[in-house]
C-alpha cells in the first residue's frame, strides 16, 4: 500500500519507487548514499558482482536518448545480477501508438520486477507507479523537466565524498536551469541535506523567479553566483527544449557565464566543479576547467553506478 502523502514510500516510510528527490525524508537520502558508499568497493573487484537482485528482471524503459544514465543503470543492474531487458523505444508498439499503460502492463505480464523510466513527458514515472503491480518497483530515470533524481543523488555523493559536511557550503549552479530537472533535483537534495547558502546563477531568461521559494538565492551575475563557492555545479544548455530567443548565442553565453580559469578563482581555492554531462566544451565550461584539477566530472560517472545499484538494491528489499 502506498504512502498517501509520498507515493514513493509504503506505510512504514520505506522506500519503494523513486519517483524524486522532493519530499524524501533526510535519513532515505542519506541510507542511499551510505548503502552507495558500500557499494562502490564491488567496482574494484575482479568479478564485479553481488547476487542482491539475481533472478530479478530489470526493464529499461528509455523514451528519450541517454549515455550516461542509460548505460550506467545497465552496468548497476548488471553488478546486482538482475537479468536487464533494453526495451528500444523507437522500435518497440509505442511507435505504432500504443498507449504508455498498455505497453507497461504488457511488460507487467511478462514479470517484470523494476521499470526504470526516462520520459520528456513530467510526471510519467508517477503514473506508471501509480498503475504498475504491487510488486514492481519504478525509478525515474530523468521526466521532462520535473526530476532526475538519481542524478541529484550521485552529485550528493560526490559532494559529500569530497567536502564531507554539507552544512558549511555554498552551492553554486549554473547555466540553464529553467529546463533542467537535474536542477531541480539538486536543490531538493541539497535543501534537505541541509546546504545553507545554495544560488542560482545564469542569466534572466533561464533562471525562473519560482526558484527563491526554494530557499536558493538568485543570482544574474556569474561573478556574483561563484564568489566564495565550494561547489560549482555547470548545467548544459538544453537547445533541444528551448523555444523563441531565450540566449542572444552560445558564444555570447559562454562569455557571460561559461566557466574558465579566470572565473574560478573566484570560488574557493578547493572547490570542486561538477557536470551533469553531456558536456558543450566553449559553450557552458572551458575545457582547461573541465579536465582540470578542480573538476570532478568522471569521478561522478563512477559514483553514479554505485548510487543507483544502492536505489535499485533497496527498493527491491521493501514491500508496497
């Protein structure tokens, strides 16, 4: 039986989907990362193996294109010893318009135990939940522009994994926030982590006003959003969303708000920088930035299998 208030949740407040960051209490979050930490030995090894999920079937459900979050919840279901089940969109009976229920309680019927979910429209993964069977578990792999949640995850391990205490940062994320869910999801995490100086940097058009009710302080300036920061989070440029004359170029935007060397002296002299991938080199960081000694933009990759083997172990161990 779902939690009435947080549908992610059974009665006993364990975690059964996720769906999002938002409305996670602070010790779910913080039992991921600590379940993640213990899992990132097991890429070490020489079999890279463990039997949690072993006869398990993990459906891949990819509506919209991925690298990153694709391959590596493959990669985590995989060390977990899930059977995993790579369903292409494009030549699957959705292209011929079947409905988003229909094809998941076909794939129901088929036994499936987990759906992880990346759709443009918000709010599906929600509703797949909300139909699936009470034994299958969802995660949000990425909807719209509502939620990444396993992304705001594997940054709140790389964070705490390089500056350990969140409640003496200052966050700082840049660029086009308007349409990122990656975003979003941080700010959730970073709030309930208890980060108490977040800013939202970038320029008029890509940071909406709606974010100060957040907690996060809004910031047009990219000298003024970086100033003494211990994390900078660079977002990419989603042109694939954007519609109208929202940026005057991508160069015009990088000299404004592209992170290079000059610019991060402002930030502290430790602070990391951080990337959600895919990187636009020149476009929202400089490439002496990225492959810099700051950047800690591969170490996230490999964080991010061993923060997602930790979501799908422990919603698969909780009953609805």
């Amino acid at each position: 039986m779902l939690n009435k208030r947080n549908p992610q949740l059974n009665r006993h407040g364990e975690l059964i989907h996720l769906l999002s960051i938002e409305g996670l209490p602070r010790d779910v979050v913080t039992h991921i990362l600590d379940t993640a930490g213990t899992f990132l030995s097991v890429n070490d090894r020489e079999v890279k193996k463990v039997p949690l999920l072993r006869g398990k079937s993990v459906f891949n459900l990819f509506f919209e294109n991925s690298t990153r979050t694709r391959t590596t919840f493959e990669i985590a279901a995989k060390r977990l010893s899930a059977d995993v089940i790579n369903l292409d969109i494009a030549k699957s009976s959705a292209s011929k318009g079947e409905s988003l229920l229909d094809t998941i309680a076909n794939l129901s019927a088929m036994h499936a135990d987990m759906f992880v979910v990346r759709h443009s429209e918000s709010g599906a993964p929600y509703l797949i939940a909300q139909h699936c069977a009470p034994h299958v578990h969802v995660v949000n792999a990425g909807d719209g522009r509502h939620a990444h949640p396993t992304q705001g995850l594997l940054d709140m391990y790389t964070i705490r994994h390089f500056k350990q205490d969140f409640t003496q940062l200052s966050v700082a994320i840049v660029g086009d926030i308007v349409h990122s869910r990656v975003a979003r999801s941080d700010i959730h995490a970073l709030t309930t982590l208890g980060v108490p100086d977040i800013r939202a940097v970038g320029p008029k058009t890509l940071v909406p006003g709606d974010f100060k009710g957040m907690g996060v302080r809004v910031c047009h300036s990219m000298e003024e959003g970086i100033r003494g920061a211990d994390v900078i989070i660079m977002l990419r440029l989603q042109n694939e969303r954007m519609s109208g004359a929202m940026l005057p170029s991508a160069g015009e935007f990088f000299k404004n708000y592209g992170l290079t060397d000059e610019k991060l002296k402002l930030a502290k002299p430790d602070a990391i920088v951080m990337h959600p991938g895919p990187i636009n080199r020149g476009v929202e960081i400089d490439s002496k930035v990225a492959d810099g000694s700051h950047s800690v933009i591969l170490p996230q990759v490999t964080f991010g299998i061993a923060v997602r083997m930790a979501v799908m172990s422990i919603i698969a161990g909780n009953e609805a």
